[in-house]
C-alpha cells in the first residue's frame, strides 16, 4: 500500500525517528505529570479536595498553553531549536523534581505542613509554561527533518497522533501508579514518586535530543532580527488584527462563540465530575476506587471523543457545519439534565460519553468554519485566538464551578446553568445557520484533540 511504503521511508529518516523519539519521550512524561498533579490534587488523602483546588490545577495545565502560546514563535526563531528541546526538557526535569520535593516536603517533620500550596501551584505552572515551548520547538522543526512535502503531510498526521498516544499511555501509568499508591498506606509520597517518574522522564526527552546535531532543526543563521520586545509587541498587534478579521465575520464569530459555550460547559460538568468521583460514588477512605472510577469516566469521554471523529463528516454532508453545531447543543440541552440531575453513577457516565461526543463534533465543525471564512493570511492569527479562548472558557468554567458547587458535587443549579448554556449556543448558531448565505459543506477535519 502507499500509505504503507510512504511511512517506511519516513521512518528510515534518522533525523525524523530522533525527533520523533523526543516528542514521545516528552509527552509519555506530561501524561505522567498530568496524572500526578491530579491525583495529588484531587485524591490525595492527605488533602481535603475543593473545587477550588481542582480549578487551579486545571489552569495550571492549561493557561500556559494559551498565554504564553503566541508567543513561543518568538524565540523559537531566534534560539537553537534543538536547545530549545534538550534545556527545555532539563528544565522541565528540574522543575518536576521540585515539585515532588514540595509534594513530600508537609510529610517531613521539619517542614510539616509549612509548604503553601501556592508555592506547589507555582513550581507545576513552571514546568507547563516550559512544556508550550518545548511542543512549539517539536513542531517547528519538523520540516527539517524531512524531505519532501509529502512527507511533511505524513509527519504531521504522525507525529501528533504518536504524541497524543504517548500523553495516553503515560497518564495510564500515572493513573495505576496513583491507584495502587492510594490503596496502600504511602498517600503523597506515591505522588510525589509519580511525580519524580515524570522528571526522569523529561531527561530521558532532553538526552535523546541530544542525538541531533546543534545546527539540524534551525533556525538557520541570517540577519539580526528585530529586537524582542518589538517582536512581542507586533505579536500582541497581529493578534488584535486577527480579533477585528473575526470580528468582520459573524458565522466564524458566532460559531467560535458557541464552541467557547460549550467549552465552557465540558469544564463545569468536569469539575462536578471529579468531585462526585471522589466523595460521591465512593466510600470514605476509598481514593483508589475514586480514581479508578475517574479513570472511567474518562475512557468513556474519550469514546465520545472518538465516535465524534467518525460521524462528524457524515453528519456535516447533510445538515451543514452550522447545523450539526446546533443539533449537538440541542442534543446536550435536552439530555445533560436528564442524565446528570439523578446523580447516579450510571447516569452521569452516560452523559461522558454524550458531552464527550457532542464538544468534540462541535468542534470539528468549528474549525472548518473558520478555516473556510477566514482569509488565509490571518488564519494563523486568528487560531491562535481560538486556542487561547479555547482554554481559557474551560478555566473560566472551572472555577465558576468551584463558586457553585458543594463539596460532594450535587448541583442542581449547576445542572441547570449548563442546560440554559447549551440551549442559549443551540439558538445563536440556528440564528446564524437561517440568516447565512447557503453554502455547500466543506471538507471537515478528522482532528481528534480536545
């Protein structure tokens, strides 16, 4: 098969295959990191978790991604990318490492209780605001690697589906090292060993990068470039362009508006879920069984993540983008409050896999939107705003639940504000679908990322 002969000749690229195994070797580390940020977090028992906790972690993870995200081009065009990926991958060691060290530090005599979790939040802040530039330096410098465009193509649908595999199977041991650690009588050490796997991991990414040569992976030398702080001010003005681009565009507006809704949404009903996993459905003392049934519900997301994948393109050629974007609000509108107000275990799983697929297809719709409206010399803009906005409605969420919610999770009124979120999205995007000029479906992407 082509597609088969086509990967083997990528895979006997030696640049390739070392880039290839930093990016592995760094996101397996970042699943486990993840995992025991969480689990120190969220089922430690040691630590009474709040949704106010829970919605710190979930902004340390993702507000560097958005934050500091426009801006790692910056430097990633001025400094040696292949330093970039080992120093950056130290780094991020090293910062890990002190992480644990503050994870264990309260069960130390000399510093019991003594370590503020702001000083914990900080040091794991560090390691995912590294971590963005670290992931920028991979896909930069992809191209060098390789020869041909068709081989480009390749590797971009490789290497960031290998990556993503590699982010699931290392949350996957965190997750079993964070069960078996909780149901033994070692509690935060067991994160904070979880924690310390992940440093390792992080220098094993920063030696293999090691194996390419300085010069390999770019920028190639050429004149001075403009000074920084002129470089992160045009960065700062290109995004503003972007904004007012969108902003001449009220379908792509108005679609990214309902995706943030309904980002917003999936980060609410999150929190509820990690809180009813932890106190909830599960005895006192049963952290384990509490993360074993997170583990769950975040297998059954994904499946809805997937299934959204496969049906997405078949139902976009025949209702259109705006009407399949609409047709998941609505479906999320009238099944979410059936599904979660009862509380029960079986119920509120049902409805994982049902904001999994819904958010995702919403998704895939709206990115074709905007691709297809907005001019391509400021698409690159304006999906940097999209990832921002992205992250940011799903933070936002977080802690307007942590505002709401009780510490068992049982909210009604939480229940209910989603419900009205998703009807008030179904009803913009079926306003805008009859006010639209008519347009045949595009070709939707197949992304799968959340």
């Amino acid at each position: 098969m082509p597609a088969v002969r086509d990967l083997r000749t990528l895979l006997m690229l030696s640049g390739f295959r070392r880039l290839l195994a930093v990016r592995l070797l760094s996101q397996f580390s970042d699943g486990v990191f993840q995992v025991a940020l969480a689990t120190y977090v969220v089922f430690s028992p040691e630590k009474q978790a709040s949704p106010a906790a829970i919605a710190s972690a979930m902004a340390v993870l993702l507000l560097p991604y958005s934050l500091v995200g426009p801006f790692a081009g910056v430097l990633l065009d001025r400094w040696s990318r292949r330093q970039i990926l080992c120093y950056g991958s130290l780094l991020r060691a090293a910062l890990a490492a002190t992480t644990a060290a503050l994870m264990a530090a309260p069960l130390a005599p000399p510093l019991a209780g003594s370590v503020p979790d702001g000083l914990f939040l900080l040091s794991a802040l560090c390691v995912t605001a590294v971590n963005r530039f670290v992931l920028a330096g991979l896909s930069a410098s992809l191209p060098r690697v390789v020869d041909t465009e068709g081989q480009l193509v390749l590797g971009n649908s490789l290497t960031p589906t290998a990556g993503t595999l590699a982010a699931t199977a290392g949350a996957g041991v965190g997750l079993l090292a964070g069960a078996v650690g909780l149901a033994g009588p070692r509690g935060t050490s067991a994160d904070a060993a979880t924690m310390l796997a992940a440093a390792f991991g992080y220098v094993c990414a920063g030696l293999a990068a090691l194996r390419i040569a300085h010069a390999a992976l770019g920028p190639d030398p050429g004149p001075s470039p403009p000074r920084l702080l002129a470089t992160a001010a045009g960065t700062v003005s290109g995004l503003l362009a972007g904004l007012r681009h969108l902003a001449a565009r009220p379908v792509a507006a108005r679609a990214l508006a309902s995706m943030a809704a309904l980002r917003f949404c999936y980060g609410a009903l999150t929190v509820m879920m990690l809180m009813l996993c932890r106190y909830a459905w599960t005895g006192s003392g049963d952290d384990g069984g509490a993360l074993t049934l997170l583990g769950l519900a975040v297998g059954i997301s994904a499946a809805g993540f997937f299934t959204a994948a496969l049906i997405t393109p078949w139902a976009v050629s025949r209702l259109g983008r705006l009407g399949w974007i609409a047709l998941c609000s609505t479906a999320a509108a009238l099944l979410v409050p059936l599904l979660v107000l009862p509380f029960r275990k079986e119920t509120v799983l049902a409805a994982a896999f049902l904001v999994g697929l819904t958010t995702q297809g919403a998704k895939i719709a709206t990115d074709t939107v905007v691709q297809s409206a907005v001019a391509d010399d400021y698409r690159g803009r304006v999906f940097a705003l999209y990832d921002m906005l992205f992250n940011v409605a799903f933070v936002t969420a977080a802690a307007a639940a942590a505002l709401v919610l009780p510490p068992d999770g049982r909210s009604t009124t939480l229940a209910l504000a989603v419900t009205a979120l998703y009807a008030l999205a179904a009803a913009a995007v079926f306003h805008v679908k009859h006010r639209a000029p008519a347009s045949r479906p595009a070709p939707v992407s197949r992304e799968t990322s959340s």
